[in-house]
C-alpha cells in the first residue's frame, strides 16, 4: 500500500513537470478523457521501465523507448479523442519518471539520461561559460518534434561534462541533479 502511495505521487509529479507549458491537450477534451489518457500513458511507461530498465540500458534503447511513447499517444484513441505528445514532453516524462524512481531507490541504475528542459539548458549553459565553451541557444523542449533537439542537449551536456572539473567523472544524470539542487 505504501509503495503504490508513492508511485501515486511520483506520477503526480511527473504528470505536472510533463505536461507543465506543454498545451498537451489541444481541444476541448473531457476530463474523464484526459485521465483515461494519463492511466494509458502510465501503463505504456511503466511497462517500458519493467521492460528494460532492470539493467543499464544505452542510449539508442532509451531514445527508441521515447519514440515509442510518442508512437503510442499518436495512435491511442480514448472516446473517439487522440492526444498526441511530441518527442520534447515524452522524453521530459520519461526522464522524470526515472529520475523519481532512481533517486527513491526504484530504479536499480542510474539513468542514461535527465530530463531535458529549459532549467538545466540554462544551467548547462552557466557551466559551459565556466568551462569556456561557447553557449548554446536554449531550445523550448515543448518544441521538440524528434529525438534531434534532445541529443543536441545532451551531447552539449557531455561536453561541459568533459571540460568541467566538477562533473568529469559523474554520470549526467548525477550531473543533472546536482545542477537542479542548486537552483
């Protein structure tokens, strides 16, 4: 009862940091709809994280598993209604789902990746300055149609990580969190 608690408030997060500035929900759609459509989208994620996420998984796995979300809440159809996730809000819920996981001890490896939003793009971006690494344009992850945006954030993320002398040795999602605690 308590696990199914707290996986109950994780989702509450997750759903709130997902589809925060998102416009998820494009037309007039129901409630009952819109909560019919975040159960379907736990399930499909949930069953990703039991799926693959045991082990250390790479990174062309995880971003095929993003896809797969997006692929999914293009062809759902709840009540006659699709709602469609772009690649930016999938990911953004995908990678919070495990970060929640992970730093509760659910998750047995630390994820390949971190969730990507404008935060820890202006985060990275003071890190980079630090390192003496040109800036990047931050991008608005609502925005992202495909996994393109997103691993440009990433492999700039790699590369603060390989100039800084804070994070060398650090997995990006310590990374990441430790970037997010010091806002």
């Amino acid at each position: 009862m308590k696990a199914a608690f707290l996986n109950n408030e994780i989702w509450v997060l997750t759903f709130g940091g997902g589809f925060q500035r998102a416009n998820v929900y494009k037309e007039k759609i129901p409630e009952p709809v819109r909560k019919e459509f975040r159960e379907a989208l736990r399930d499909k994620i949930e069953a990703l994280v039991a799926k693959d996420y045991h082990t250390k998984v790479s990174e062309e796995v995880h971003v095929k598993n993003i896809q797969s979300i997006v692929d999914f809440s293009n062809k759902e159809q709840i009540q006659g209604y699709t709602i469609p996730i772009n690649f930016g809000v999938a990911q953004k819920l995908f990678n919070l789902y495990l970060k929640y996981l992970w730093c509760s001890d659910k998750l047995a490896t630390t994820p390949v990746h971190f969730p990507v939003d404008r935060l820890i793009q202006t985060k990275l971006n003071e890190e980079a300055k630090e390192a003496g690494i040109q800036r990047r344009e931050l991008k608005a992850w609502t925005q992202f149609e495909d996994e393109k945006e997103y691993l440009e954030v990433i492999r700039f993320a790699e590369k603060v990580q390989e100039k800084s002398t804070k994070y060398q040795d650090v997995p990006l999602a310590e990374m990441e969190l430790e970037m997010f605690n010091r806002r």
